[in-house]
C-alpha cells in the first residue's frame, strides 16, 4: 500500500497489478508505464511488467491500518479484468466488509462485468463503485451498467476526458470526477468538454470533482501538470458525494 498523489483518495492498494488495454482511454495507461519503471527497478510484485498478477499476500493489509483510509482499490489495475476469478474478487470484498473503518474506491473499464457480478451479490456499504469515461462510444454506455448495481456511491472518472461526452444522464450517479491527460503523449481536453459535464453535474445535483489539467492548461498550452492548477472556470471543485445507505 502507499500513500496517494491522486487528488480524491488518500491510499492505493492494489491486490491485483496489470492490465491490457480495452478502449482509447487506455493508449496512454499511467499504469502501464509506471509498471515498466518498477519492473526496472526491481520493485518486488512487479516481476513480470505490466502482466495480470495476483497478489493474494496483499490482502490482508488495509486490516494492518487502524486509522481510517479512503484507499483506491487496484490503481494499478482492474479488479473486474476477465482474468480475475469471482472467487479472488470476493476475497478482496470480503476485506472490505472486515474493515468498515475505510472507505474502498474501485473503478473499472469493465462494467458489463461489474453489472453481472453484483447482480446476486451485496456490494458492501463502504465500497464505492465507479466507471471510467473518457468518451461518446466506450465511455458514455458504461453508466447504464453501473447504474443498474446498489452501491453507497456510484461514480464516474471522466478522465482522460477525449472528447464532448454530450448530453448524460447521472440519474442514481453520486459523484463525477473530470480530468485531462498526462504524460509525453498526452491529449488535450478542452475546456468546453470540461464544462459540459461540470454544468450537468450541477443540475443534476451530481457532486463535481475537478481533478486536473493534465499537460495542457484551459489555454491549450503543454506545461508542467501542476503549473496548469485546477481551476475550471474560476474555481477549484472539490465535491465529495454524500453516501446513500447501499441495499
């Protein structure tokens, strides 16, 4: 587990590590490269790159932390991957439900998956369950799944945000996260797209998080991530949802 520089969580823990790659918002995976450089480093659990590992002697550690933690559950993966067993997914939830002090964030690109899992199964209460969206096509079709699953929170990452996502529905949506994307390859976000979705947000009555520029600022110039700041129009947003009691 480590400590996290992610903007809306405090901790990462990642029982599970690795990935492939499913829609554009994963060309330019943070995960995949960060994997590499451990790998090169010789950091223990990162043996084998960016390959789908299990690590069941992870398990156990957010137990080890008596003071409560929001932790971002497989920052380094995705818990719903087709190569994770139900059995492994429900030792990880079966964690979460032994240590109500923590609050777990688990986002997956996988929402078919995610839908079909929790459809004979409780999600636990202090288990929030997100989408990734990053557009129209791939993104936009997973809320519908996510939608259809009881959680205390239902959220969306909109990040890398690709492109207008147009009109959404956040209908039993809690909490939208927007932000652009980092790196060398990096593709810009506009802050009309941005906008969209903080605007809808808002009617909504959706909480709306403003996670990031990413390398390119409002003004369409690549600069370093933090010198962009987090403003968008005007202001930093840093809503946090408000959990429902999940059923």
């Amino acid at each position: 587990m480590a400590e996290s520089n992610i903007e809306w969580t405090e901790h990462t823990w990642n029982p599970v590590t690795g990935c492939t790659k499913l829609s554009p918002g994963c060309k330019n995976c943070y995960a995949e490269t960060m994997s590499h450089r451990l790998k090169a480093m010789g950091a223990v659990g990162y043996e084998d790159g960016f390959k789908l590992t299990l690590h069941p002697e992870r398990l156990q550690q957010p137990a080890l932390r008596k003071k409560p933690t929001t932790y971002f559950v497989n920052s380094m993966s995705d818990l719903f991957h087709e190569e994770v067993p139900d059995e492994y997914i429900e030792k990880v939830l079966e964690v979460c439900r032994m240590t109500p002090h923590h609050t777990y964030q688990v986002l997956t690109k996988r929402s078919d998956r995610l839908e079909s899992f929790f459809r004979r199964r409780n999600c636990p209460s202090n288990v929030w369950l997100g989408v990734s969206v990053e557009d129209k096509k791939y993104g936009v079709p997973r809320i519908a799944h996510l939608r259809k699953v009881k959680a205390a929170v239902r959220f969306l990452s909109i990040e890398p945000l690709l492109e207008d996502v147009g009109k959404l529905n956040l209908k039993d949506i809690h909490w939208v996260i927007v932000g652009g994307e980092s790196g060398m390859k990096a593709r810009i976000m506009k802050p009309e797209w941005a906008d969209n979705v903080r605007l809808q947000a808002r009617s909504q009555g959706v909480a709306f998080f403003f996670k990031q520029w990413g390398a390119f600022g409002a003004d369409g110039v690549r600069r370093g991530k933090k010198l962009n700041g987090r403003e968008l129009s005007g202001k930093q947003w840093d809503e946090l949802p408000v959990p429902a009691i999940a059923a």
